[in-house]
C-alpha cells in the first residue's frame, strides 16, 4: 500500500500539524519529511506540487496544503 507524504519546516505551525496528522493516521502510513533537515528533498516536493508546508501528499497524488507555515521558497 502507497503512503502519504507529510512535508514540513518544523515551525510550530508545522509541529502542530504534525501532531495532529499522527493523532489521524498511523505513522506506519504516512512519510513525515522535515524539509529544514532534509533540504535534498525539496525538489521532490515541489515536483509532487507542494507550495507550502505544512502539506500532505496523499497516494494518489493530491496535494492538501494545512494551514500556512511557510512557503517551500523560504524553508
């Protein structure tokens, strides 16, 4: 089975998000990619259409922006 991918920036908006996201869906589910640490990844996020973070890219490919932590320009 496909996972999601979680892409965040470790803002507290993000952490939140986070949280959240975990308290709803397994974490043996879901990629959680910490964009300020893993800065390689950038370019995959914004290939799966990601403009902001905190966002989840669900398996079939849907981008769902939460809330508004930071623009992948700025992390």
């Amino acid at each position: 089975m496909a996972k999601s991918t979680f892409y965040h920036a470790g803002c507290p908006v993000c952490v939140n998000a986070e949280e959240e996201l975990l308290g709803l869906i397994d974490k043996s589910e879901v990629d959680i990619i910490h964009l300020g640490e893993s800065k390689n990844r950038i370019a995959d996020a914004e290939k799966a259409g990601v403009k902001s973070v905190p966002a989840l890219v669900t398996p079939t490919g849907n981008v769902l922006h939460i809330n508004f932590g930071a623009s992948l320009e700025d992390v």
